[in-house]
C-alpha cells in the first residue's frame, strides 16, 4: 500500500483526529472514498478504451 506501513499509517491517523476532529472524521472519510472509488472507476474505464481491439 504505497509503502506505507502500520506505524505509519496509525501515526497519519491520529494526527487526522487531532487536526480534523472526531465530528468530522467520518464524513471526511466517506467523502475520500468516494472520490477514490471515482478516480478507480474512470482509471479502469480509460483502461478499458485503450486496450479494446478496434473493429475492422
């Protein structure tokens, strides 16, 4: 995962709660995944255009 370890990853996210706040974790979070979730489905679309064989 990017070479991100566990104490990496803890540390990221108890800085986030410090800086964000609990009320607005989640929500940031949701939010994160679904621009992530978007990004990936337009990558696999893009993907997808480039290796389609062309009709003859």
């Amino acid at each position: 995962m990017l070479g991100i370890g566990f104490f990496e990853l803890l540390f990221i996210l108890i800085l986030a709660l410090i800086f964000i706040g609990p009320e607005k974790l989640p929500e940031l979070a949701g939010r994160l995944g679904k621009i992530i979730a978007e990004i990936k489905n337009e990558a696999d679309k893009l993907d997808e255009s480039i290796h389609q064989k062309p009709d003859d």
